[in-house]
C-alpha cells in the first residue's frame, strides 16, 4: 500500500529555494548545513577555547573512577560518535544497559538520552559520569582532581573567569559536542542541487523510502529522526528495560525509545536501543515483517512487501547518508 509523504513536497520545494539562495552566494556544497545553525543555548555561547577545552575533557580518562574510560570511549570519532558495540564498556569491566547512539549533530536534539526526557546536552553530561556502570565518580572528587590540573585550572580562568567546577566541565563538554557537524553526505549534496551525487538506484531508493513506504513518519529528513520516543515493535516483552516507562511510570511508554537519527547509519551498527539487529538488512527485514504486536507499538509501523530489487535499493539510498567529512577534526 502506497502511503503518502506528508514531507516530500515540503523537502522538495524548501530545497529548491536553498539551491537558489546558495547559488546566488557561491556558496560551495561543502558550507551546506541542510539542519541549519547550532544555537548557542542563553548561558553558553560557543566559541573556540571553549570548545578545544571540552574536546580535552571529551577525551580525558581521569573523568572515570578507575582512569580507564573516557567520553570517546563509548563515542569514538571513526565511527560516528558510537562504538559499534551491543552494549559500552564502562569502569572495572560493566556494561551499559543500552547501545551508544552517535553524538553528531547532537546540538539540534531538544532532549537527550533515549528516553527523551533530558532537556540540555550541558545537564545530560553529568549522567554517565556519575552513572555507577559508565564512568561511577563522584563529581565532587572529580572536580578536585581536574582543579588540581593546571592547564585545565588556567583555562577555566581564562575562558569562564571562574575556578573549575561544575558549570566550565558541562558548559566545555556540551560546546564540544555542539561543534560536532556531520551534513555534507552525498544525499545532501543531491538534495542541493548535485543531481550526480547519487545513482539512479539510489534515488529509487530515496522514493521508496519517502513516497511509497512509511519510513518519512519518523525518519523525515533533513535530521532524519521525529527526535520523539516510539515503540517500533521490536518485542512483545522488553524484559528489565523498558523504555521511557522508567522515568515517569506510565505503561503507555513501555517499549519507547527515541528514534534515532539515519545519519551515517552505516558507521553505527548494531542498531536499536540494545544493539539486537547487527546489520542495516535486519533493520528491512524487522520493519519488513510489521514488528511484534506490542500494544504500544506505533500504528504506522505495518507488514510491507519489498522484492530483492527494493530491499537493494533501499539500502544503497541509506548508504548515501555516511558523511565523514567531520573526521578531517580528528586524524
């Protein structure tokens, strides 16, 4: 069944006008940011100090107990900002509960976390350093150790006119991962005019995904996420996690985890919230069969059928949304 694309016409019509405007400014495909800008939210404007001091802290194991697990332990660069494990590792071998999602393009998410209920990237920093399985410190002694260090002491100084503490650690860590822009793919060089981006395969792809399938339900581009949390079918007993339900009790929440962004998806595999599906043809072949019949499962989501030729293309079109240009901040 044909159903469809609230957003096609929107995309379509919104990407002509960009072609335009960019084409009477010269401006080169690679100055695109299809998202538009990161905002600096009031109490934190990003600039450039701040940011190469939360790339510091970013990469820095002294914010663990056991000085063996940094951000970038579960984040690494290479792979969009997870890890491509089922579950991270965290201090004295645990384990999380959940799959790492990427941090690229964190600066547009209105909550983080996959339960969607943290309202800044600046608060969400504190959570996996004192979260007993991640990082476990206690902030206090953490802020003692990271005063005590001079190049960390100057620059609170220098940038924030203030000591170490709490607000340079979250105000440097969240500028940093504002900075983190990954837009420049070969499906958003197509949409801005490059029509040689991508294959015809490819874009028989992209219709299948946002004209005749349900994919743009969720997944509407440019962010490719509704950013909201869903309950796409993945069991019928999701067991001791089960989603947003922990935060605010409520059973209509069980099983929902916030969509995820498409972005680069080739690099962030496995997928789900507990990383069960290793590989993009698991994805197809779940969303394929309709999911299980949780009752909270969203109604859009039902039973489709692709051919061999539809599922390639459909895969192809996914592939064209890696975009690594972001790397050349971290070789």
């Amino acid at each position: 069944m044909k159903l469809q694309n609230p957003y096609s016409i929107i995309i379509f019509t919104g990407t002509f006008f960009l072609s335009l405007f960019l084409y009477q400014c010269k401006t080169t495909i690679q100055s695109i940011q299809p998202m538009g800008e990161v905002i600096s939210p009031t109490g934190n404007p990003i600039t450039a100090e701040k940011i190469e001091l939360g790339r510091k802290l970013f990469f820095d194991k002294q914010l663990s107990s056991d000085g063996t697990v940094s951000c970038a332990t579960c984040h690494l660069p290479q792979y969009a900002f997870s890890d491509q494990k089922s579950f991270s590792d965290g201090v004295q071998g645990r384990k999380t509960q959940r799959n790492a999602p990427s941090i690229l393009n964190a600066g547009y998410l209105p909550t983080v976390m996959y339960d969607g209920y943290i309202k800044t990237l600046e608060l969400q920093v504190i959570v996996p350093i004192q979260e007993h399985v991640e990082m476990d410190m206690n902030m206090l002694d953490l802020l003692k150790r990271l005063k005590a260090n001079e190049e960390y002491q100057e620059s609170a100084k220098r940038i924030f006119n203030r000591d170490f503490d709490a607000f340079v650690l979250t105000r440097s860590i969240s500028a940093f991962e504002r900075s983190l822009i990954s837009q420049n793919s070969r499906f958003d060089q197509y949409m801005s005019g490059n029509k040689k981006a991508i294959t015809k395969n490819e874009i028989a792809g992209w219709n299948l995904f946002s004209d005749v399938l349900y994919c743009t339900k969720c997944h509407p581009a440019p962010s490719f996420t509704t950013y909201l949390p869903e309950n796409n079918g993945l069991y019928l007993d999701y067991g001791t996690d089960l989603g947003r339900f922990r935060i605010f009790n409520d059973s209509n929440d069980i099983g929902k985890f916030k969509v995820p962004s498409l972005r680069n998806l080739e690099l962030t595999f496995p997928y789900m919230h507990d990383g069960s599906l290793k590989n993009i043809e698991e994805v197809i072949k779940h969303y394929q069969s309709g999911g299980k019949n949780h009752p909270n499962k969203n109604k859009i989501i039902q039973k489709i059928d692709l051919n061999s030729t539809q599922i390639k293309q459909l895969k192809e079109f996914l592939l064209t949304l890696t975009d690594t240009s972001y790397m050349s901040q971290f070789r």
